[in-house]
C-alpha cells in the first residue's frame, strides 16, 4: 500500500455497540496496526467514512482519533492533503509508557534490584565489546561529578542512575536505553530503600570502568555483580 493511501478493503472495520464505543474503536485499528493491515504511512478512511463503517457518530470518531493519536499511533494532518496517518511510535513515547506501567505497579525495592541484576549483568559483555574510548573518559567524568558531590554533600541516587544509563547506551543498542530508560523511577525507589549514600558506589563505578577499559569483561562483570548484590542485600535487610 503507498503512502497517502487509504485502505481499498471496506470490510477492515467493523460496526461497534459495546461498552465504550471510542475505545472499542480504538482496540480495532490498533489490532490491525499490529497485524499490518494498516501498514505505517497508510491513510485512514474520512471521519466521514469512519462513521459509516462504525456505525457511530463524529463526536465519538474524534474522540478515538484523538486516543490514538495520544497513543503515538496514528499522526493528523492538516491541508489539502491531511488526514489521519498510521505512524511508528517514538521509542520515547514507548519507553514512557513502559515507565508508567512500572511505576504504578507495586514493584519492592527488592524486586526491582533483582530485575537489575539479570538485565545490567547482561550488557556487560556488550559494553566491553563496543564501548568507545570517549565514553569511558565520560563515564568517569560521571564518576568524578559523584566523587565531588559526595565531598560537598550534594550526591544523590539520581547520579548512580544517570551512570547505569550511560553505561547501558555505551552497549549502542536503542532496546537497552530504552528498557534502561523505563526503569528509572524504579531504580530510584530501591536506591532510596537502599540508603545509598555514594561512597563504596562511586569507587566501585570507577574499577567497572577500568575494567572495560581493558576489555576485560569476566571482571566487569564481577564488578558490577558485586555493586548490585550489595544493593540487594541492603533492601533485603542483610
């Protein structure tokens, strides 16, 4: 299908009479986003045609348009050539609702950590492999930041995250920022319940930095398995 067009197949939607008729609109052209009968760039029919189809009113064709708009799903266009387009949606935008979903989950301090323990241990061996030379001198520029706000009694658990964050980009793999991204608030949590004060954490992100460095990754990994177990041992209480 090209782009600008609209779909020639007038059997894709479906009349709608069940609960909320805007969402159950919704439901249907996110499903056939996702199989690929609305393929990315293709033209959604009319609001006109849409109401015919539906069988519903503009008010609520514009209410659902609006909700898959807000859900990166489709883009509005104005002008002659305007109209409602299927679109990809941002790795932000995809990353914002994961980090929504966990952070009104009810995750412990606990879990979170464990969680980190099988996805950061996991980018380690990437990092090693691909990590350039300038962002090792900026991870320990990181490093020296916390190293100071600690002397001044600045430090806070944000700089700790903002250094995994950095680390998990130097693995040059989108999916990992992204996932590492959603975790924020998370980590945050289990930080804060850790009591993290920066000293030992600080120091420890410096030897994992030597290590990839020197390519090492059986130490990095040590390093860091040990860096995050004394996380998890602090919110477990040990």
């Amino acid at each position: 299908m090209s782009e600008g067009s609209a779909p020639s197949n007038a059997g894709l939607f479906q009349p709608v009479a069940v609960g909320r008729i805007s969402q159950a609109i919704v439901d249907q052209v996110r499903a056939l986003i996702r199989t690929g009968e609305l393929a990315i760039g293709a033209r959604l029919p009319s609001e006109r045609e849409l109401c015919e189809r539906f069988g519903v009113s503009r008010v609520t064709v514009r209410e659902a348009l609006r909700v898959l708009e807000a859900n990166g799903l489709i883009e509005i266009r104005v002008g002659s050539r305007g109209g409602a387009f299927v679109t990809a949606p941002t790795t932000g935008r995809i990353g914002e609702g994961i980090t929504d979903l966990l952070s009104m989950s009810a995750l412990s301090a606990a879990e979170v950590t464990e969680a980190r323990v099988v996805f950061e241990l996991g980018v380690v061996p990437l990092v090693c492999e691909r990590a350039t030379d300038e962002e090792l001198d900026e991870l320990m520029a990181l490093c020296d930041e916390a190293a100071r706000a600690r002397e001044g009694g600045t430090y806070t658990v944000t700089m700790s995250f903002d250094f995994h964050l950095r680390v998990a980009a130097a693995a040059h793999n989108p999916a990992l920022v992204m996932l590492m991204r959603s975790l924020r608030e998370p980590v945050l949590m289990s930080l804060r319940e850790a009591q993290h004060e920066g000293r030992q954490g600080v120091a420890e992100h410096r030897t994992f930095v030597e290590a990839v460095r020197a390519r090492d990754a059986d130490r990095a990994q040590r390093v860091m398995a040990e860096h995050l177990q004394r996380t998890a041992r602090r919110v477990a209480g040990r």
